[in-house]
C-alpha cells in the first residue's frame, strides 16, 4: 500500500503554477467525444502524490469570453477593481476569478431589478417565478446570452457581487508517480456545446484543451490527497470498473503494482460507446494483459451492437468468478459517474451477492453495503 507523502507547501489556497507539456486527443476518427490526455509538469515544486490522488485545477476564463462580455455590460477593460494585492484590471479579474460559462441566478435576477416595466420585465418575471423554467433557462445561458437578450447595462462594483467565483476542479490522477517522476496526467472529456448561436466550453476542460500553450502558459495546481481512495495490499486482489474517464485512477494502480512487481491479481472493467474511437489506452492495457499484470480485462462498448451493454453487463455475465474474486479477500473500486453508473454497478454487487454467495435480498444488500464496504473497507468510490 503506498505511503502517503507529507503535506505539501502548496494547496487550494496557494497552488503552484505548472505548465502543461503534453495535450492530445484519445478519441478516434468517429467518436463522439473529445477525450484528451494532459501532462502536468511539476518542475522543481517538490510536489508528490499517490494513486488515488486528485489533482486541483483552477481554471480561468478564455480572454475572447471576456472581450465579448465587457460591451454587454457597458465597462472598460482597464477599470481597476481592488484587490488584496492592491487594485487590478477588471478584464483581468473576470479571467482568472469569475465563471463566466454560465449565468448565475442572482444575476438574471439583478437583470430583472433594472429593467424597465414592460413586455421584457414580464417575460422574465414569469422565467424566474417558475423553478424549472428558472433553472433551464440559466443551463444554456452565459451572461453575454442574457444581456443580449434583456440589455442592460452594470458597474463593476453591481457586476461582481452577482457572478460566481471560479471554484477549482478536481481531476482522479491516470498516473503513478513512481512510472512518470514529476509529472500528473490527466484523462478529461472536453465539455463543448453550441447555444443560443454560439459555441462554448466547460470551463475547466475547454482551458486546459484550447487555453493553454504548451511549455509555456502556467496552470495553478494543486494535491488533493485521497481519504479513502487508496491501492490495496499488494498481494490483494484488485477488481477495478472505470467506464470513460472512470479509466483514470487504474491506469495509475496499475503503472504503480507494475513497477512494485504487487502479486495481486488485477481485473478491469472498462465500458464506453465505440470500440474503435473510445477504447482509451487500449495499447497500454492490452500490453498489461499480456505481460500478465492485468489478469483480467472485460469492455463494454455501448454502441457496437444494437442491444446496449455496460459494465454492470460484463459483471452479471462473470459475476460466478467475480464472487470468487471477492471471497479471495479482492478489494472492489468503482470511479465514474454517481448518478448511474456507479448505482448501476452498486445494484449489480448486490444481485451477484444473491445469486453466487446464496445469500437473501436483505443479506445480500448487508453484505455488500455494511460488512464489506464499512467493516472490510474492501468497496471503494471516486464518484462525481
């Protein structure tokens, strides 16, 4: 089990600015994604980490993004605003500060108190006064989106208190630190979309993919350390379901057991929708597989046949051998999405704990959720 490194001079409050030395795409010809590999380079920061680890990523805001809002709103880029380091450009404060990508609730409501009475006010007054209507209207929306639509005009000292502050991300490290020594890889899906006229990004993913030029440009980050995310004993067992950019923290387990020579079996469930184009580090882990670090490799390609399947497919279909798996003493990790893939999986625990352990609806939701995951500490979640 890896030993978790002492604290680091750098955090949330004071991250360090690496550079990015290498971003390229995952995704091939047909696919319907952008996923992207990204190098962190760590340079002489004396950062470390552990499998399990997330990196922080604070983002900023495309300059374009801004130099199309400022208009809207009626400011000059150069009008100072005061900060803890003394006063600084607004264009600047709205880059690196500010979430930009999409309007804040407060904000369409700051509209609405400035508008004048008339059609515009009613319309928007009916919007806001319906929750769900409220709430899909600010989901498509940016503040250029909105101004353009009920102009109005703000100081910068009205502007501010209305939008949020950019929080940062949190990224499952794909990488052992032990196979690639000062530096953090990343597996992210780019999050792109065209509305109301006018394509836009996710604010993390889009600013590492297009804003950012390489070995050159300084991205704030930081360690965020794992409570409970940690590899198993390294004779133990592993059986790992990683659908999409779920892949990320196993390739890092399995980097990290192949350089410790751990005897602990590996199984990996990994799911997508097109083999071809969305089979993410297929070289690397066929050449796990064959040089017998990974003992097991299952896929699940939604739309490669007409009926769809997932990874909680491929576990009903070996659930016999996964249940043997797990009487072995195998440590189970999931790392996806929370919504329904992971919910899927946890259900699907839970039936392979009926039907190959015999044991009752009510025994078996016990086992998996209390005996196993609490007392064993043997499930374990990076759910988002």
């Amino acid at each position: 089990m890896s030993t978790p490194p002492p604290p680091s001079a750098y955090n949330r409050a004071n991250p360090y600015k690496a550079r990015l030395t290498a971003n390229y795409s995952l995704s091939g010809e047909g696919s319907n994604k952008d996923t992207r590999h990204f190098i962190v380079h760590l340079g002489a920061s004396g950062i470390s980490y552990v499998p399990g680890d997330s990196l922080g990523v604070l983002p900023r805001n495309f300059p374009r993004a801004v130099d199309e809002l400022l208009p809207h709103l009626g400011l000059d880029a150069a009008t100072p605003v005061d900060q803890p380091s003394g006063p600084m450009p607004l264009r600047d404060v709205l880059i690196h500060q500010y979430v930009l990508n999409r309007v804040s609730k407060k904000f369409v409501k700051g509209i609405l108190a400035k508008l004048p009475e008339g059609a515009k006010k009613q319309a928007l007054g009916e919007i806001i006064a319906n929750e769900e209507a409220f709430d899909d209207y600010v989901f498509t929306r940016d503040y250029t989106d909105v101004l353009a639509e009920y102009p109005v005009q703000f100081t910068a000292a009205e502007f501010l208190p209305l939008a949020n502050k950019i929080a940062p991300r949190l990224y499952s490290i794909a990488s052992s630190p032990k196979a690639h020594p000062g530096e953090v890889h990343l597996t992210i899906a780019v999050v792109k979309y065209h509305t109301h006229g006018r394509d836009k990004f996710g604010i993390a993913s889009g600013y590492l993919a297009h804003g950012q030029e390489l070995n050159r440009d300084e991205i704030p980050v930081y360690i965020q350390p794992t409570k409970h995310f940690h590899m198993p004993p390294p004779d133990a067992p592993m059986i790992m379901v990683g659908p999409g950019t779920g892949i990320a923290p196993f390739r890092a387990f399995l980097e990290e057991r192949e350089i410790d020579g751990a005897k602990g079996k590996n199984w990996l469930f990994f799911g997508d929708q097109k083999r071809a184009s969305d089979f993410l580090y297929e070289t690397q882990f066929l050449d796990l597989q064959r040089k017998g670090i990974l003992t097991r490799l299952d896929t699940a390609f939604s739309r490669d046949q007409a009926e769809k399947i997932y990874v909680q497919n491929r576990m009903h279909e070996n659930g016999a051998e996964l249940w043997k798996w797990l009487q072995e003493g195998a440590y189970f990790y999931v790392c996806g999405d929370a919504k329904r893939m992971a919910k899927d999986v946890h259900q699907m625990l839970i039936a392979i704990a009926q039907q190959h352990g015999g044991l009752s609806p009510e025994a078996a939701k016990e086992y998996i959720e209390v005996t196993f995951a609490k007392t064993e500490k043997r499930y374990l979640k990076d759910v988002y």
